[in-house]
C-alpha cells in the first residue's frame, strides 16, 4: 500500500523517467526500439500511470491506456504497408523507375535530377524506407553500367526521400502522428507543404547537383547502354499491377476528398488494403507487414499516456509559452529549429509523438489559430531534419547498410558534410515560408 501511494505522490517524475530512459534506449538502439516501447508500456500500464480497466465506478474510465493509443495512425500505418507490399510484387514501381531513366539517355546529370525527383514524388505516397530499396537495385545498376560511384546518388536518393516523404500526410510517420493529433486532411497538408517541398526539393537537387558535379561524367557508349534498358520484364504480374494502379488511385483519390465525402483517411486505406488482399494469400503479405514498427507506435503512445495523464505535456506547453512570453513567432521557430535539429540525431517517431500532444496543449491555451502555424513547424522540423545525419531516419540507415554491403561505405562524416547542409538551407526556406505564410 506504501509503494501503490509512494508511486500516486510521484506520478510525473516516474513517468518523466520512464520516458527519458525509453528515448536514450530508443536513441543508442542498445536493444531494439520495439523492445524499449514494450517495455516502457509495460511498466506505464503496471505502475498504475494509465488505467488497465475500461471503467471506473462503473463510468467511463478517462485514464484507460487503450484510450492513448492512437488507432487512426495504426490502421493507416498497417494498410498503407499492406497495400505497398502487394504493388511492388507486380513490379510496378521498379517499371516506373527504369521507364523515367530511359528518358534520361544516360546522361549522370540528368539521372541525379531523375532519381532525386522519383524518390521523392515516391516517398510523398509511399514509406521512405519502401521507395529507397525500390530505387537502390536500380542505381547500382546504372552506377555499374556508367562506370560512376554510386555514393552520389545514394544520397541525393536519400536526402530527396526525408524532403519528399514531408510533403504528403501519408509521406512520413510524424505526419501521420500530426495529422491524427490536429485533425488534418490529406489535402491540408497538400495545400499547406507541398508547395513548400517542392521548392526545398529543387534547391536541395541543385545543391548536389554542384557538390558531386565531378563524379557526373560518362563516356557516350555507356550512356548508351543505360539508354537501351530493358523494361519489358520489370512487371513480373500485369493483372495486379494493374489492380494496383486502380487501387491506389482510389484510395488518394479518397484522401484527396476526405472534405466532402468526410471519410477518415484510415478508412479509405483498410478499404483499399481489404480489396488488395483479395488477391493475394493474407498469410504472406501479412508478414511482410513492419510489426516491429506498429507494436513501437503501440508502445510509444502508452508511454507518452503515461507521461500525459501525469500532467508533464501541461507542463511543456506553459514552459514554451513561459519562455517565449506567449510570442507565436518565437514559438513557431522554436519548435520548427529544435524539431529540426533533434531529429537529424533522435528518431523523429518518438519525438513527434512527444511534441503532438504538447502543441494540442498549447492549442487548448492559445486557440486553434495560435496553433495552426506550430503543426507545421513540427512537420517541416521532424521530417526535414532526418536528413541531418546517417541516423537521423530510417531510410539512411538502411542506404547506408546495403552501400556497405557493396563495398561502398557511406561514413557518419561523409552523409553529415553533405546531410547538415542540405537541412540548414531546408530550415532556412522553412523559416521563411512559415514568417510570411503565417505569421505576418
């Protein structure tokens, strides 16, 4: 009884700790990161922190963990995978790309510019991680048939799938953390960041563009032979690709009119998902499903209940206002720049997860258009920022291992010299577009 009351007195510095101690595992990847989130939920829901029951004197029980859990990300997360899964087995994806190359005619400038620009228009609908190994079998190919390093296209690939992956809601994880949290559409986010991308996208493409301008030459016979690819046996099954065209336009078309039809856009993916399994065997595709990803969002939201129930988001959000004496401005560029910089070295999943609820707060203070402008300034800071350094997300890490396993290592230093920049400028256009798209 002592401890049960010790640990009611002292809420919100177990669930701090809990917290602080999940996100260094989380960061150091001492053990998996799926592992940590179980495991920080599992003391959050034994400690008492949130509710294990669903009612409490015989009423709603406001406390209950299943209540922090955000399902709409969950079920969008799982569909979308499902749906990403089953396309790319048709060889659809894999087409696309090629089919774009050979317009190229083999010329490295204009393969860079080809490979930045399909990544990132790719990562815009599908997983960062998904659209980097499509493209990568595809670049060592040309990067071998050019007789180039293939180290300049890795990145511009990686760079342009964190920039791409931001401009859409199903683009990036904290977008779709975001999107839930704030209750924004698919087309809110195209409106509001993917003018913005684009332009971050070119001046990113031009940046590299005359970074890794020596390495981009080409003998005439061998832009030839990238010319000649041959596409005809890239889609290994025309029935379900084509399936797969239908569907996934129906369900963008979906997210496009979430405004009028008013359906949740994890709706339209699980209608989507439920017609693609038709046709392939559940059992297989199910396990090509990221688990170790949705069970880590699983985790992560008890943890953050946990931290949330014990008043500690509350607490961030009269601190940031504290600090910048009620100043949207200061704020927005608080969030946009530590979002920004936090994330090129802690995973931006945990983060947004954190940050969300924390600018909900600040919402219920100040008002949705105080707010409206610090939604953004997440979104650009979390995704933006995962192209600080090689582990600043997912998609880097895994470029970086395959590099590595073709004998063409990627450093920490080597992807920082060229990640940091690309960020800093990302940043910069952020800031501007921000102050005057909503702050003047």
């Amino acid at each position: 009884m002592d401890i049960i009351n010790l640990i009611h007195g002292h809420e919100l510095i177990i669930s701090t700790a809990i917290l602080i101690i999940a996100y260094i595992f989380i960061a150091t990847e001492k053990i998996s990161k799926v592992t940590t989130a179980l495991i920080g939920a599992s003391l959050t829901i034994f400690l008492g922190l949130v509710s294990q029951s669903a009612e409490l004197n015989g009423q709603t029980n406001p406390h209950y963990f299943i209540n922090y859990i955000d399902f709409n990300v969950i079920f969008l997360l799982v569909s979308m995978m499902i749906i990403v899964n089953i396309a790319s087995t048709s060889g659809i994806f894999n087409w696309v790309a090629n089919a774009l190359l050979k317009k190229t005619k083999g010329h490295p400038v204009l393969i860079l510019f080809m490979l930045g620009l399909f990544t990132a228009v790719a990562s815009a609908f599908l997983d960062n991680v998904t659209t980097v190994i499509l493209v990568m079998p595809v670049t060592f190919v040309i990067a071998k048939t050019l007789d180039i390093n293939p180290i300049p296209f890795l990145i511009t690939e990686v760079l342009a799938s964190n920039i791409g992956g931001t401009a859409t809601l199903i683009g990036d994880p904290p977008n779709i953390i975001i999107g839930s949290k704030a209750g924004f559409s698919f087309m809110t986010f195209i409106q509001e960041l993917t003018g913005i991308v684009l332009l971050i996208l070119i001046v990113s493409l031009a940046i590299l563009y005359f970074a890794f301008r020596k390495d981009l030459t080409a003998t005439k016979e061998q832009m030839e032979e990238v010319e000649k690819l041959d596409n005809s046996e890239t889609i290994t099954d025309k029935k379900l690709a084509l399936i797969s065209v239908v569907v996934m336009s129906l369900v963008i078309l979906g997210f496009i009119t979430h405004d009028i039809t008013h359906i949740e856009t994890f709706l339209t993916a699980m209608c989507g998902a439920s017609v693609m399994l038709l046709f392939e065997k559940p059992k297989k595709i199910l396990r090509s499903v990221e688990w170790n990803t949705i069970f880590f969002f699983i985790g992560l939201f008890v943890i953050i209940g946990g931290f949330e129930a014990a008043g500690g988001i509350k607490i961030m959000a009269s601190w940031i206002l504290e600090v910048t004496k009620g100043s949207e401005t200061a704020t927005a560029m608080i969030i946009l720049w530590a979002s920004g910089i936090l994330s090129g070295f802690i995973d931006n999943i945990p983060y947004t997860a954190t940050m969300a609820p924390m600018i909900h707060q600040i919402q219920l203070i100040e008002g949705v258009q105080y707010a409206h402008p610090l939604w953004w300034c997440l979104s650009l800071g979390a995704c933006l920022g995962g192209n600080m350094t090689i582990i600043g997300a997912a998609a880097n890490v895994i470029v970086s291992e395959t590099a590595a396993a073709h004998n063409k290592p990627i450093t920490f230093m080597y992807f920082l010299k060229y990640g940091a920049g690309i960020t800093i400028v990302s940043l910069i256009i952020s800031s501007v577009y921000i102050y005057f798209r909503f702050l003047t």
